[in-house]
C-alpha cells in the first residue's frame, strides 16, 4: 500500500479527515488506509462511517486492524498505545 493512501486521524475536525479521503478517492485511489491511535480512534471509526454513508456510497470497510503501540514519553518510559487502521475499498 502506498503511504500517499494513507490518512492519519489527529486532533483536526472530522470533516478535514472526510474531505482528505474523498479527495484521494476523487485522484483514483481504490484503496484508503484511516490510520489513528489513541483517542482519535473514535474520530478515525466517525470519518470512516461518514465517508461510508454520505459521500462516497460505493466504498467498504475492506479490512480493520487494532493493534497495541508502544512509545517513549518525553521521560523515557515506555507508554502503550492503541492504535486502529481502517481500510477502504472501492
């Protein structure tokens, strides 16, 4: 998967993230990858459904992963992480 198709949920609106994949749909990507971690894994699944129901009505939820990341803090300790990775299909 090429990491143009992939869009990462943060802190922005949900609306930023919806217009991203409609965008990358819109250039030809069959495949969208909705990466996020933590407490933006609610946004990424609300993106997701949104793209799923509003705007583009002929893509899937192909494939979901959750997974468990681990990270150093500004300290040095190391902090477990939820993480979530969606991807969409044409």
């Amino acid at each position: 998967m090429a990491e143009e198709n992939t869009v990462y949920v943060g802190k922005k609106g949900t609306m930023a993230y919806v217009l991203a994949i409609v965008t990358q749909s819109n250039n030809g990507a069959k495949e969208i990858i909705v990466k996020a971690r933590g407490r933006a894994i609610s946004r990424a699944v609300d993106v997701s459904e949104i793209v799923k129901n509003k705007f583009i009505t002929d893509i899937k939820i192909a494939k979901i992963n959750i997974s468990t990341e681990e990270i150093k803090t500004a300290e040095g300790n190391p902090l477990k992480v939820s993480a979530i990775e969606i991807t969409l299909k044409k």
